[in-house]
C-alpha cells in the first residue's frame, strides 16, 4: 500500500501567491498556504515512527509525480496511485479550480510530507502513530510487481498534465575547465 502524510499541493500554491502567479479572494487560506511554503515542516518525528512498520519511505520534496519513480524504482517494483484520493487541505481547494488544485497537489514540491510503503495489514497500525502525532496518513495507491507506474482518476487511465522538480533540468551537458 501507498501512503501519504498530511495534504499535498499547500506550498506549491503558497509559491504561487509569493510570486504573485496567485491572488486569492479568502485571507485565512492566502496566510495558511504562504505559511507551509515560508515554514515548511519536514515529518521526521513520523518518520522514525514508522520504522518497523512501512517497507519505504521518503520525503516529497520534489512533487509525487517527481518522487513516486524513485520509491518505486529502488523497491524494484510498479505503482498504482488513485489521484482523486490525494489529500488536500481546504486552504489550497480556495486556490483554484479542480485541475490547478490536483496539479499543484501532484506536482508541486516542498511540502515535504512523506511517501510511505507499507503492507496493507499494517496500516491501521501506522495510522494510529500518525494520529499520536497530529498528522494524517492517506492512502493513496500501491506498489506492484514490474515497473510501470500507472496514475488513474476515478477509475479512468489518467495522465498528469505536470512533472515533480527536477534539479537537473536545466544542467548544461557542456564541461567548461
């Protein structure tokens, strides 16, 4: 099982509004979106909860679509990820419509919440250490065998429209000395 700490997108659209790519009608969710991309808080404490229990884990700090091959490729293994059971919190639902939300919360990175394996029948069990620390634990999809990673949207083939961060985009391929 695929699981994810906390709600996805938040500092994405808080660099947004930063920027000033976003403007927003409502104050409170400027002030709570600007704050988790200004302060981010990494899941450390959640982390070490989780040993034990979860196969894998790491931080999305360059967006889930930019992170999930990772996970998936050092476990040797495929994913499943149901889009619409990413979590987002009502701050960001006030950012924007539908798609600009699920791109931010696919996408976007920085939130730095975690991306957890862990067998299905323990999950209750992370959950709960989730819950003794404030956070929240969704579940979201699920590694399988082979490599390919496979997004869906209510059940329908979906393809996200947005790429994770990757820091070597713009790299030159040249070598100056």
């Amino acid at each position: 099982m695929l699981a994810v700490t906390g709600t996805l997108g938040d500092a994405g659209a808080g660099l947004a509004l930063a920027t000033g790519a976003l403007e927003m009608r409502d104050p409170a969710a400027a002030r709570e979106l600007l704050q988790r991309f200004e302060y981010p808080t990494p899941r450390v404490e959640f982390g070490i909860a989780a040993r034990g229990i979860a196969s894998a884990a790491m931080d999305i700090s360059d967006g889930l679509v930019g992170d999930l091959p990772k996970l998936a490729a050092a476990c040797g293994l495929g994913a499943t990820v149901e889009v619409e059971r990413l979590p987002m919190s009502r701050a960001l639902h006030a950012a924007g419509d539908e798609e600009k939300t699920r791109a931010w919360a696919l996408g976007a990175g920085d939130d730095y919440e975690l991306l957890i394996a862990v067998p299905p029948e323990r999950f209750s069990e992370l959950a709960t250490r989730a819950g003794q620390l404030n956070l929240t634990l969704t579940a979201i999809g699920a590694l399988h065998r082979g490599n390919a990673l496979k997004w869906t949207l209510h059940g329908a083939e979906f393809t996200p429209s947005v790429q994770g961060f990757d820091h070597f985009r713009r790299a030159s391929t040249q070598i100056t000395v």
